[in-house]
C-alpha cells in the first residue's frame, strides 16, 4: 500500500508534468498566433480572458476569482518579469 507521503509526492509529480505539457501546448499556439500576425498583448488578453471564462464555468467564481488574486499578488512581487517569453 503506498503511504500518505508517497502519494503526495505522486501527486505533485504528475502535477508537475501536466504544467509542463500545459505550458508546451500553450507554447505552440502562441507561436502560431505570432506566427499568424498576431500582436502578443491580443494574444495574452484573449488567452487570458478564455482561461478565466473556463475556469468560471468548471470550477466556479469563488475559485477562479482567488487565482486572478494570486496572479496580482505574483505581478505586484515582479515574477513574471523574470519568467521566460513564448516566443
């Protein structure tokens, strides 16, 4: 039987490797919006607003509400400064 501490850790891994194929596949249509003359700030509010409407309709405001919190929270600290671009 796996343990409590084992089953964290499983879970934290396969969320890792999710991000990181969310994060190719958002890769990959960013490039295509780049690539099909879109400027990056249509691109980043489109993407944006759909992944919020998503979130409202599967998960609810009360959850979706308190990531765009945490998203101002990790503005306001200068994070995304230092993350690479998609292009």
């Amino acid at each position: 039987m796996i343990e409590s501490d084992e089953r964290q850790e499983l879970a934290r891994l396969i969320r890792e490797e999710k991000q990181l194929v969310a994060r190719d596949l958002l890769a990959s249509a960013w490039n295509e919006g780049i690539d099909a003359g879109i400027e990056p700030e249509i691109l980043a509010d489109s993407i944006v607003c759909a992944a919020i409407e998503e979130l409202v309709a599967h998960c609810g405001q009360s959850w979706s509400g308190k990531l765009v919190e945490k998203l101002v929270t990790m503005e306001d600290e200068g994070r995304f400064a230092t993350i690479r671009t998609l292009q």
